[in-house]
C-alpha cells in the first residue's frame, strides 16, 4: 500500500515510519506541526502532494478534525492513533465520517464511543520498538562510563505548574471546594472507574467556570463536564498522587525523578531535567531496578506509551492498576502493580530485595512486547481494518 504519514513532534513517529516500511508499504513523509493539523488548510498542505501520489490512507498520531475533514473530501481513508488523554478532539462531530479509523489505546475510551453507536473508533493499545530500544540499552551496559544502577525512576510531568488549572481557581465557594475535595479524595481510591465526570452537579459547574471561564468549543460535543473533569480535576488528583506517592517513596528508597525543571521540591527525590524520549529514556530504563508507571487519572484502564517503553527496553516495570494490562500481560509474572501508598510501599521493598525475580518478570514482558506488540503488529491490525 502507499500512505501519507503527516510528521509533527509527536512521540513513536520514527518507530511507526520505519514499522510501515518494514511491512513493505510505501509512505510519504509531510512534515507539519501540532499547531498547523489544528487549524491549518489542509489543501495548501496536501494538494501537490496528491498530484504525484495516489494514497491508500494517511495516517496521524492523535485525531484531527481538519486532516479528518479532508479525506472525507478526497475519498481517501484516515488512520489515526490518539496516545494522548484527555484529548478533546476526540470529541469533534467529525468522528463519525466513514472513511475514519480512529484508534484509542483505552478501552474505557473506546467502550465510550462504542456504547453510542459509533463504529469509526476501535481499541488499540500503544506498542514498543524493541529492537531499537535493546540496542541503546546494550550501548549504555557496554559503556564502562556508565553511572550507578538506580533505585526507583520515574519520568513525566508533575503537573503542579503549568497544568496546573485547579490553583487558578480562585473564589470557589466553601461548599464547591468540600464537594470537589471530596470527590477527588474518593477518585484516588478507586481504579479502573471515573466517578469524577458524571459527580459534577450543575451547581459546582457553574461556581467553577466563574472562576475558570472554560467553555467546549462550537465544533465539538464535549461537554463542561468533560473539560473540568479531565482537564482540571483529573490532573489535580494526578499531581497529588504523583507527590504523595513519590515523596513517600523518598523516605526510604533512593528515588531518581525526570521532569519539567523547576519544579517543587519533592521530599527525598533528586530531581533532574527530563530526558529523551528517543536516545535517553531507555538508558533510565535500563539503569533503574524499579520503573514506576503513575497514571494521569483521566486514563481509566488503559496501558499508557511509558509502560510499553520500560517492558519494550527489558526494564521493571512497576505500575499503578492498569485494567488494560490484564488483556496481554500476567500480574507478578511480567510486571507489578499497586492501587495505594502501603501497597506501593511493599511492592518496591519486596522487589528491590529480589533482583532475579525482577529479571526474570523483565524478560518475559519483552518477550510477549516482541512478540505481539511492536509497531509492526499494530501497523498490521490497522491496516486490516481497510
């Protein structure tokens, strides 16, 4: 087949390009940005192209409207793949046009748009490069510069500075501040269910958008439930989360955390400058005994892109509770899991005493990685929905 691959900063593009060479399609690369797939005119940006190249489908990481908008136009099939959540755009009336093949790595997402009839979108969870991943880990062991093996890492954002839209909100009212602490408090015990969005009451939403003017955008079906429940809760609940469960860590363990600088101080951690997603995290991942996975709460069950790069660079992977990660991996066989601080607690005792468990739980999840969830499978299961 002959695809159109539109190449933004995104993370996998690489991976995903060399997947569909690699199954022996033809793909033409259209360098863009996130900015211009927004709200750019697609012809200015895909005519000539056309002229010369008759395509199969194009295909995106993550779902535009406006390259959506155009392929139905043009007849030609759109492929996109949407790691990143919550993502509005998911939300746009544009979703239903036939020639769509929307792929989402969260079931629960998936089940959303199912339960309404709406066939364009299907479940597909991320995927790991392997091979590229074991060869920069391979690099980094033979390496005799190499610095101290880490205890605990994690990489990602904290989400308690720029994300950070619940602290706008200044004014609430005492009873929308108890209900929201509330409601939050009761989210973080509670896995595989978002009991966030359908709580807010009409009255909550109207004293948080005076304070936080949020509104959905006249092209999309989102609702003021969806924005201020994924938008401004959900990344409340995982900056809190992410603190408290690191900082509990740092009282006894050595932690090693990679994110945005500056940043608060986290109690017990080091922080550093965020790494590479391409060339430097799987050399983390391979120097770290323990690889934490703490979800952003608007992911209800799905496996997050993180997760398939620790398993994918023969790294520990120890995650919060993924519902997703039951349908292809084995709980204390191929990884670990933990749904509050004790657990957490007991889990990183267990497993930092037990070295050659953890190996052996590291190599068996690359193993299923490579053998069924590679770019080269996924490119395989889209390209079997046309």
């Amino acid at each position: 087949m002959t695809g159109i691959l539109l190449v933004w900063e995104c993370f996998g593009c690489a991976d995903i390009l060399e997947a569909f060479r690699q199954e022996g399609h033809t793909i033409r690369e259209v360098n863009t940005t996130q900015e211009e797939l927004l709200s750019g005119d697609m012809s200015l940006l895909l005519d000539e192209l056309l002229q010369t190249c008759d395509p199969d489908f194009v295909f995106s990481f993550n779902y535009f409207p406006n390259l959506a908008i155009y392929c139905k136009e043009k007849g030609i099939p759109y492929l996109s793949w949407t790691y990143d959540s919550p993502y509005i755009h998911l939300y746009s009336y544009t979703l239903i046009y036939p020639t769509n093949r929307v792929f989402v790595f969260d079931s629960d997402t998936y089940l959303k748009f199912h339960s309404q009839g709406i066939d364009t979108v299907r479940f597909l969870p991320m995927a790991a490069n392997p091979k590229r991943l074991m060869k920069l880990k391979a690099l980094f062991e033979n390496n005799k510069n190499i610095p101290a093996k880490n205890g605990i890492t994690f990489i990602g954002s904290l989400y308690d500075t720029e994300h950070d839209f619940y602290g706008r909100m200044k004014g609430l009212s005492a009873y929308t501040e108890g209900f929201l602490r509330g409601l939050m408090e009761s989210q973080k015990c509670l896995y595989g269910q978002d009991i966030v969005e359908p709580a807010l009451t009409k009255e909550v939403l109207e004293d948080m958008h005076k304070v936080l003017p949020l509104e959905p955008k006249s092209d999309t079906v989102a609702t003021m439930e969806y924005l201020f429940a994924q938008y401004v809760l959900h990344r409340r609940i995982t900056a809190e989360e992410r603190r408290a469960f690191l900082e509990i860590l740092g009282k006894g363990f050595p932690v090693d955390v990679y994110t945005s600088l500056p940043a608060k101080e986290l109690a017990g951690c080091r922080l550093h400058n965020p790494v590479d997603f391409y060339e430097e995290a799987p050399k983390v991942y391979a120097a770290s005994a323990i690889n934490l996975n703490i979800s952003l709460r608007s992911i209800v069950n799905g496996i997050p892109l993180r997760c398939f790069e620790i398993l994918g660079s023969g790294g520990f992977l120890l995650t919060d509770y993924r519902g997703d990660m039951e349908l292809f991996f084995e709980e204390g066989r191929d990884y670990a899991s933990f749904s509050d601080q004790g657990e957490l607690i007991q889990k990183v005792r267990y497993y930092l005493a037990h070295e050659e468990e953890r190996r052996a739980m590291a190599e068996s999840a690359h193993r299923k990685i490579s053998e069924a969830h590679t770019y080269r499978h996924r490119v395989r299961e889209m390209l079997d929905s046309l």
